[in-house]
C-alpha cells in the first residue's frame, strides 16, 4: 500500500513531489540501515556462501530473465519489447531487504542478492544489450559500486556495530526500526515516480493496455519458474529468490531508457511497468502465505 500510495501520488502531483527525489541516496541510506538493525550476520555469511544458489539465481535472472522477457513481445511491440529488455537485466532493487519481511521472505538472503546481482550488473547489461539489440549499454561502473558502498555496506556496518553494542535497546525498537524503513522507502518510491513523471508524462494507449495485459501474467509465470531454480533450499528462501527477480532495481532501469532509448519512449513505459510489478505484489503474497502455512 505505500509502494501504490508513493506511485498514485507521485504521478498525480509530480511538480509538488519531485523535490523528494534529490534525497534519494539520503532515503536508501535510512532505509537499508534501519533494515539492517533487523538483519543477522551469521545468516549473511551463510548464504554468500553458498555459490551454488547465488550462481543459479544470478545467471536466472540477469541472462534469461531479459530475454524471456523480450523474445516474446518482439514481433508485435518493438519498443515495448526494449523497455522489457531492460526492466529484465536489472539487478534486484536496493530496497528488497525491507519488503521481502512482509512476504514471508529472508531478509539477509534478499541483501545478499541485492549484493550479487549489483555487482554483476554492470558486466551483464552490456551483453545483454549487446546480442539483443546490436548495441552495448554501457553501465557507470565506478558509479554502482559507489553507491552500493554507500548505500549498503556503510549502513550495514553501522548497523551491526550498533547492535554489538546495545543488543537489548536495538531488538526494544524493533517494531520503530521497521516503520521506519517503510516511511523513507514510501518518500523514496514517491520521489522517484514524481521526477520521471514529470519529464516524461504518462499516457496508455491501447497498445500499452494489451502489452501489459499480455506481460503480467507471463510474468507471474517467470516469477513462479524463479521460485522452483533452487528446489535444495527452504520454501521461505525459495520465496526470497522469487521475490527478488520481480522487486527490480527501477532507479537504474529508469536511468538507461531516458539516457539511451529516449526515442523509443522507453521511460514512461518504466513507470508503467513499475505500476503493473505492483499490481502482482497482492498476488505474490497470497502465494507466499499459502506456501508457508504449508510447511
């Protein structure tokens, strides 16, 4: 509801709400340090050890998430199909530590593959791009890892300096660590919304209406496809991996359609597309609590 809320409000009042996306870096630091306070370091080292899952998940998801996404809608929507390319070589989203809790997710395998497929994005994209569309996108390199290393590493540690020093008072506020996460990732969502609708308005047409009637359930199809690549591990954590090829970094895809495919509109298709990931979310946590209560 706050993700819909940031978007409702972001494309209705985009003048009013795009200030709030010059304090981006600022809001994803609250958000993954707050998050953090909730996160265990021993679950952390556990799964980044375990090359096996982070190796599938990856390869899933930056290589044959895009082209799966793309191949099928190519023929009929050109420039649908390239802003489906994209949306699909994205990393998973900075801010999936937070949301894959209401899911019945692990939150540290969330990070951890937030992590991965960051680092591994700029390396992919261009590939992808490459052999998809003849053209490679190059991706700021030093950029993304700054900014995961601000994002991320830095109030990861602070976080768990905090909790080796006041354990007690930390897991007292649990409950204020989380509500807090969701405010700044809701200004976030909003923030961003409001800046892209306002340099690009959004219109559908009945063209854009049949794509995404056409994508939504194919990609609730690639979603439960995701959930089944690494059938070793638990149904929670299973959920986790799911979660994280549908909870896309959109801060980045919304940076390579204005900056590259400008001129096949690629950006307001971003945002529609944001709004139709958000339409599945209900979806995907009903599934999840089925899957859950059964185990």
């Amino acid at each position: 509801m706050v993700v819909l809320l940031g978007i409702v409000l972001g494309l209705l009042f985009p003048t009013f709400f795009s200030p709030l996306n010059e304090y981006t870096t600022q809001l994803l630091i609250l958000v993954f340090f707050f998050s953090s306070l909730r996160l265990s370091l021993d679950e952390i080292i556990n799964y980044g050890k375990d090359w096996r899952l982070l190796f599938v998940t990856a390869f899933f998801m930056l290589i044959l998430m895009p082209f799966a996404l793309y191949l099928p809608v190519r023929a009929f929507a050109y420039d649908w199909s390239v802003a489906l390319l994209i949306m699909g070589a994205m990393p998973t989203g900075m801010t999936i530590a937070l949301v894959a809790e209401f899911f019945g997710g692990k939150t540290s395998l969330a990070l951890v593959i937030t992590a991965v497929t960051s680092l591994l994005a700029p390396i992919t994209i261009p590939i992808v791009t490459k052999i998809a569309l003849g053209q490679a996108v190059p991706i700021p390199m030093f950029q993304m890892f700054w900014s995961l290393f601000l994002t991320i590493v830095i109030p990861f540690i602070l976080a768990m300096v905090l909790k080796q020093r006041i354990p007690k008072r930390i897991e007292a506020h649990d409950g204020l660590w989380r509500n807090v996460s969701v405010a700044a990732f809701g200004l976030l969502i909003l923030g961003i919304t409001a800046s892209s609708a306002l340099g690009t308005p959004v219109t559908i047409s009945l063209q854009d209406w049949a794509v995404l009637a056409f994508v939504l359930p194919w990609l609730a199809m690639l979603i439960w496809v995701a959930y089944h690549i690494v059938p070793w591990r638990k149904p929670s954590e299973r959920m986790t991996v799911a979660l994280c090829m549908l909870y896309l970094n959109n801060t980045l895809a919304l940076y390579v359609a204005d900056k590259f495919f400008r001129d096949l509109n690629a950006t307001p298709k971003q945002i529609m597309l944001l709004m139709a990931v958000n339409a599945i979310l209900p979806g995907v946590k009903i599934a999840a609590s089925r899957i859950l209560r059964k185990t």
